[in-house]
C-alpha cells in the first residue's frame, strides 16, 4: 500500500501558498480519494425516516447582540 501525503506535504510538493489552501485541499482531497465526480444516493443503515432535517437554529450569544449594538 503506498502511503499518502499529508495535505502539508502535498502543499509543500505543489508550491501552493496560504491564500490558495481551499482549492488546493479540494484538488488534494480528489488525488487521496480517487473520485471520479459521480454521485450516488447514499443509504444509512438503519434509516426509518426520509424526511428532510430541520434547518439548524443558531441563537446569538452575548457577544454577537453586542457586536450588533456597537
């Protein structure tokens, strides 16, 4: 089995920059993974509903209403 670089080393192979860091993770996740850009639907084990999750509701903390109020 042949070992894969870290996304360090892979940054460091391929000269790639801090301002570059999300496209270069997204290209090195694709070389690590071999995903040829197919999509499937996925089936949990053990799923006994198909309904939608809710939207996720995010409350202010004390810091953001001050933030807010400055």
């Amino acid at each position: 089995m042949t070992q894969r670089p870290s996304f360090d080393e892979y940054c460091e192979q391929h000269h790639i920059q801090p301002g570059e860091y999300g496209a270069a993770f997204a290209a090195y996740l694709h070389e690590v993974s071999g995903w040829d850009g197919d999509i499937e639907q996925v089936e949990s084990a053990g799923a006994t509903s198909t309904a939608p999750r809710s939207e996720l509701q995010v409350e202010p903390t004390d810091d953001d209403e001050r933030e807010q109020g400055e």
